[in-house]
C-alpha cells in the first residue's frame, strides 16, 4: 500500500482541523488545488485567503475555481503579494483564529513559468511567524520543502532549523520525510499550542 505522499499527508492534517464555517490560508497558491481543497473543507460559511507573488498563479487558481459549484466553496480571496505580508492582508478579525495555513514550497508548477521564480529563504521564514500569531490554538501550519531543487537545500534545512529551535510551548514539531530519498520533497508541520 505505501505511505502517504508528502502532499497528501498535509491534506491529512488539514482535514481533521479545518471543519465546515472554518477559515484557512494557502500561502502559495501556485496552480490553486490546495485553495480549492481548503475552500472545499471549509464550504460556504467558510473563508480562504491565498496568496501569490505571481499574477499567472492566481489566474490559474482563480481559473480552478471558477469550474467549481461556488455553493460549495468557502469565499476565497485572493491576494498577489508576498506571504510575508499576510498578516497586514488578513483582517483583524481573522488573527488567531485560523485553523490551517498550508506552504508548497519552490517554484509554480505550469509549463509556462519562470522556474527561477522560486519562495526565498527569508520571506518564508518572516511568512511562518506571522503563521504562528494568525494560527488558532490547535490549528496546523504544513510546509512542503524542495531540497532537490536549485535554492531549496538551503530553504529547507532554514525552515527545519527554524521549525527545530521552536518552544514547545508555542508550537509542536514534527518531520514527515522518506529517509532513504534524501533530495525528494518532505514535509514540516507545526501544530499551534496557545497564543505567543
Ligand atoms: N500549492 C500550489 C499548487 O497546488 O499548485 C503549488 C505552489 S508552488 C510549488 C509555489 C508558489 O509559490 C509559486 O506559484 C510561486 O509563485 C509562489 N511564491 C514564491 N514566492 C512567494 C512569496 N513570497 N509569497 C507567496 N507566494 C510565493
């Protein structure tokens, strides 16, 4: 049977916190199948906010969404902007209430990109704390890490080290990754233990 694959080992995690009338962020929309995931988990009482530095990104998450029922979908809106930026995007009201905000690492994955365009080490470190001061107590953080990509070794060992020196008071953390494949994608999930 297998294990879980690292993509969907974070749907897991996701699925048994965010609930129907929940609320979610996906911090790299890409191609949009994780904001249409978490818009489908949270449904129509519900509210994503996904963000994108490229505007090809949310015109193909935008796109996705559009073939979908929107009775059925939480409301999505969609910022390009840094992920870095989402607690100054993110209304007030939202802070500390959000129950999964979900990163897939690296570079948009469409024929027609730019593969240089790529997440960079110190916007996903700022994107990660603000993380942990939007999160719900409860609430999980997922990381997808590309260290087989030019620019994700050293990201990835950033974020693990960063994930690592945590207090457990804050958040705890844990690996999901196929040891004997050391350049294939792993995942980091952090689970937000009570307000900083
Ligand atoms: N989850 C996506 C999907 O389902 O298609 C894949 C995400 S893709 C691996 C990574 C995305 O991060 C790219 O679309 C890229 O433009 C975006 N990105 C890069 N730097 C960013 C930043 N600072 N803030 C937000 N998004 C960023």
């Amino acid at each position: 049977m297998g294990f879980l694959s690292v993509l969907s080992f974070a749907h897991k995690l996701a699925e048994g916190r965010l609930h129907p009338g929940g609320f979610a962020v996906d911090a790299t929309a890409g191609t949009g199948a994780d904001t249409l995931f978490l818009a489908k988990l949270a449904g129509p009482r519900g509210q994503v906010f996904a963000f994108d530095i490229q505007k090809e990104a949310l015109e193909l998450t935008q796109r996705r969404l559009s073939k979908e029922s929107g009775e059925r979908l939480a409301n999505v809106s969609l910022y390009q902007d840094s992920h870095s930026n989402m607690k100054e995007c993110i209304p007030v009201e939202y802070h500390g209430k959000i129950s999964v905000i979900m990163f897939n690492l690296g570079y948009l994955p469409s024929e027609q990109a730019d593969k240089h365009i790529i997440t960079l080490t110190d916007s996903t470190l700022s994107a990660l704390e603000a993380s942990l001061e939007l999160l719900a107590p409860g609430g999980v953080v997922t990381i997808v890490l590309y260290p087989g990509h030019e620019g994700g070794e050293q990201e990835a060992a950033a974020v693990e080290a960063w994930a690592s020196a945590l207090p457990q008071r804050t958040a705890q953390a844990i690996v999901y990754r196929g040891i004997q494949r050391p350049n294939a994608p792993y995942l980091i999930a952090l689970e937000r233990k009570k307000p900083l």
